[in-house]
C-alpha cells in the first residue's frame, strides 16, 4: 500500500475551568467530560486510488486529516507512508520530514488577494521547500494545469 492508516484515536477532554489544561507543572486535572473522535481508524489506499472522506459534521474528518500531518496530536496510531512508518502519538522529530512529501489544504483555504493563482500555487515551494524562484515557473504551471488552471495563471 501507498498509505496505510491503522488504530488512529482522539480524543477531546473538557475540564472544569475554563484553560485549565494537564501541563508539565502539578497535578494534572482530571477532565470532567472526554468526546472520544476518532476510535482506531483504519485506512488503506493503493497507488492511484481517488479516496473520499465523507461523513456528517462533527464525525471526525477533518481531525482524522489533521493527525495525519500533525497539525493536531493523535493519542494513538500508526501512519506508513511511501515505506515510512510514523507513531502519530509521538512522532515530533520526523514531522518535517513527512511533510515534505505531503500537502494539507484547509477547510476555509484563503489565498493572497495580492498574488497571482501562480504565485499562490507556488508560495509553499518559496517558503518551506526554499525553492529557488527560477525553478518556480515550469513546476507551479505544472500544477496549476494538473487542476486545469494553466489558464488563469497569471
């Protein structure tokens, strides 16, 4: 498999002040309601896959995407991508490297009204993949025609 996904669990705690969270100093509280997410998610994708995750609101979708590329902490779960195995409960170290080979696009995206869709589509190579910007023109026209916008580039 190109991707495979096993025994992914989060859960949201609520406590009884407002802010108050476990930390590094004292005792941590003891949370008065927990919300149980995601409970040992588990997906497989195959190369040239088209996978959708559909669900109603609330269901742990977009918790689900965002354990798997650390923009949020899994308490537990296991993610093999392109022959690399990541513990999403610990994985801190190795983050950049995956996310060199990944790509996350929010919910409520927002692009810069000052750039171009090609300079939009490229900000990402400039700032964390330091591509220089000579590079940047055949690779962001690229992409932006894989989506079927080499059109309306610039």
């Amino acid at each position: 498999a190109m991707l495979e996904i096993r025994g992914v669990h989060k859960s949201f705690h609520t406590y009884a002040k407002p802010g108050v969270h476990p930390g590094i100093f004292g005792r941590a509280p003891k949370p008065t309601s927990s919300l149980d997410v995601l409970r040992g998610a588990i997906v497989t994708v195959e190369k040239g896959d088209v996978v959708a995750i559909l669900g109603p609101s609330g269901s742990g979708k977009t918790t689900l995407l965002r354990c798997l590329n650390f923009l949020e902490t899994a308490d537990a779960g296991k993610l093999t991508f392109d022959g690399e195995t990541f513990d999403l409960a610990h994985a801190v170290a190795r983050i950049a490297r995956l996310r060199r080979k990944t790509a996350f696009v929010f919910q409520n995206y927002n692009l810069f009204r000052n750039k171009t869709a090609l300079q939009n589509v490229t900000e990402g190579l400039i700032v964390a993949r330091k591509m220089p910007k000579a590079e940047l023109m055949p690779v962001g026209m690229k992409m932006a025609g894989k989506v079927g916008l080499a059109d309306r580039a610039r």
